[in-house]
C-alpha cells in the first residue's frame, strides 16, 4: 500500500480508491481503515447474461 500511495502521489494523483466486498469488515476493511481510507459509498454493478455473437 505504501509503494501504491507513493506512486500516486508522484504521478500528481488526489488520492487513491479500491474495491473491497462485504462481509469483510473483520478483515480487510479493518486493515483499510486502519491506513486512513474511508468508506464513502456503495459500487453498483449490473451483470449481463452471455449471448454469443450472431
């Protein structure tokens, strides 16, 4: 996490932003609070059924 900050930062980034699943509080989500991110909201994510090319 520190190299990927780093690397944000000196590429004149605002910030940095990642995906983490529910039912991980007690993992990652713990290990993300503690380096300072937030949770800020939800992400929406609609799955389309496969159709093969016609």
């Amino acid at each position: 996490m520190d190299f990927a900050e780093k690397l944000a930062r000196d590429q004149g980034c605002i910030g940095t932003w990642l995906v983490s699943g529910f039912g991980r509080e007690e993992e990652a989500h713990h290990f993300y609070r503690a380096l300072g991110y937030e949770i800020t909201g939800y992400r929406f994510v609609k799955k389309f059924g496969f159709a093969p090319a016609e």
